[in-house]
C-alpha cells in the first residue's frame, strides 16, 4: 500500500512541487526558532573571540628573544576594528636585553595589544623593576613597539637606590636605562661635576 502512495506522488506530482513542499516545511520550522536562541548559538562574542587560560608568549626578534609575556586569561579578537589580543589577570613581561639576560619586569592587572599598530597598553597596578634595582609604579603605561619606549601621562612613583621621584607623566626606553619624567617632584640627587659651570 505505502509503496502505491510513493507512486502515485511521485508520477502525479510535479517536480517542483516535490522540491517546494520540504522547503516550506524547513522555513516554517526555522521561523518558530527564538532569535535570542539563535544568537546565543551564532552571537557576535562566542564567534569572534579566541580565548585561553594561563598563556606564555615568547615575542623574538633575528632569533634573540626580546619578550616573555605571562598571564592567566587571553583574549583574542581578530574581528574587532583594530583588532587586539588582552592578557589579563596577572599579567607579567619579562624584557631581554641583547646578551639574553633579563632587563626589566613588567607587571599589572590587565593589557591589550594592538598588533597592526605594535602598540600594548597595560594599566592597573603597573610595575617595572630593572635589572639596576630602580621601580615604576603608574596606573597606566603605553609601550609603543616601533620607537621601543614606554610612555604615560598618568601620575608616575619611581624609585631607586637613592631616591624617590614623582610626576605626571613618563617617557622611557626599553631597558628603562633612561627615562624622562614630565613635572617631576620630590628631591634629585645631582653629581656634581654634572653641573653646569
């Protein structure tokens, strides 16, 4: 009997009425879908961020390695315009000067890399120590990768050896061997034969 039914259909049915009927059905049952449904299944976030836990990131430059990088959460979104990767949570840098010892240590809470531009901003909790013992302490520090320096225009806490100096606002090289703080306070200790005459 059902193979009767299957021949009748088929022979009295035209073709595009065979192909019509389960496409309206399909239709008609993707339109009872809830779009908040669906966009938890193909929404913007799920789709266009990468992400990871408890990352190391080795940045190298003519085979030397200039740059570890640590932390607990990564996020990468390539879709976003400029496109940036965020480490966060824990985050620590460790820069390498030629001889592959270590110049510096970066540390704070949270960062976001923007790869086009080569630029990273860290902020919360910053700290750099070098490897002469000297420290930085910001709430937010630019480093741009084309110059090789760092920059900020928050207020700023270094500290060395013999002195504690504060401003607002900072600009310094790699290896923090030199550094230029805008409207600098506290008491500077000056060689004397630096002097002018």
């Amino acid at each position: 009997m059902i193979n009767r039914i299957r021949k009748y259909f088929y022979y009295h049915l035209p073709a595009i009425t065979r192909i019509l009927i389960p496409g309206l059905l399909f239709v008609t049952m993707a339109a009872c879908n809830d779009t908040s449904d669906i966009m938890a299944l193909t929404g913007k976030g799920r789709r266009q961020e990468d992400k990871a836990d408890d990352v190391t990131i080795i940045y190298s430059k003519d085979a030397k390695v200039k740059m570890r990088m640590y932390a607990k959460e990564f996020v990468r979104n390539d879709y976003a315009k400029p496109s940036y990767i965020d480490m966060n949570r824990n985050l620590k840098a460790e820069f390498y000067d030629d001889s592959g010892q270590i110049a510096n240590v970066l540390t704070a809470d949270s960062s976001r890399y923007y790869e086009t531009q080569g630029n990273i901003l860290v902020w919360d909790s910053v700290q750099i120590v070098s490897k002469k013992g000297e420290q930085l302490n910001t709430s937010e520090l630019i480093w741009n990768e084309s110059i090789q320096k760092f920059f900020t225009e928050k207020p700023v806490k270094i500290t060395t050896p013999t002195q504690v100096l504060y401003g607002n606002g900072m600009e310094a090289n790699s290896d923090f061997s030199w550094y230029q703080v805008t409207n600098p306070k506290g008491t500077v200790e000056v060689n004397k034969a630096e002097m002018p005459k």
